[in-house]
C-alpha cells in the first residue's frame, strides 16, 4: 500500500513549542518527589495546583464524606430499633 501525503502538506505550521514551568529558583533544589517550599508559581488560575477548582473538589468531597457517613448511621440506628421493636425490648 502506498501512503497518500497530499493531505499532509502543511507540516511546517506545526506548534512544536515545549511548555516550560516558571521556576524562581535553581531547578536543582526544586526536584523531588514532592513540591517543595519556594518552588514553582503561585495559581493564576482557578484549575491551578492550589487554586479555587481544587479547594472545592476537596470541600465537595468532604461533603460527601459526611453525607455517607450520616446515611450509613441512620440506617444503622434505624435497623437497631426495628430488632429493639421485633424482640419486645423497645421502651
């Protein structure tokens, strides 16, 4: 089979360029595992690492959390008085 390259013309348009982090200090101090204290940018947006997005993904997670949590009680203390009711031990 022969590869048609009519289409294929307009290579050299190509964005080719490389994002680079904006780094204040020596980028051989700011490597690791984690990022560390003086390294990198402050959030310019609200997607950044530490921006808005991300504090109310974790808020709605907590939320959640908490909203699974009081279901699972509720059942529990529900289903603990309907035996309570079954046995004749309720008061």
């Amino acid at each position: 089979m022969r590869y048609d390259n009519t289409r294929d013309n307009d290579i050299s348009t190509t964005d080719t360029s490389v994002f680079v982090y904006p780094l204040d200090s020596d980028v051989d101090t700011c490597i690791g595992l984690l990022p560390k204290p003086g390294c990198g940018y402050a959030p310019t947006q609200a997607g950044d690492r530490g921006g808005g997005l991300q504090f109310a993904i974790f808020g709605f997670m907590i939320i959640g959390i908490a909203v699974i949590f009081t279901v699972v009680f509720r059942n529990v203390v529900r289903r603990d008085k309907q035996r309570d009711t079954e046995r004749g031990d309720g008061a």
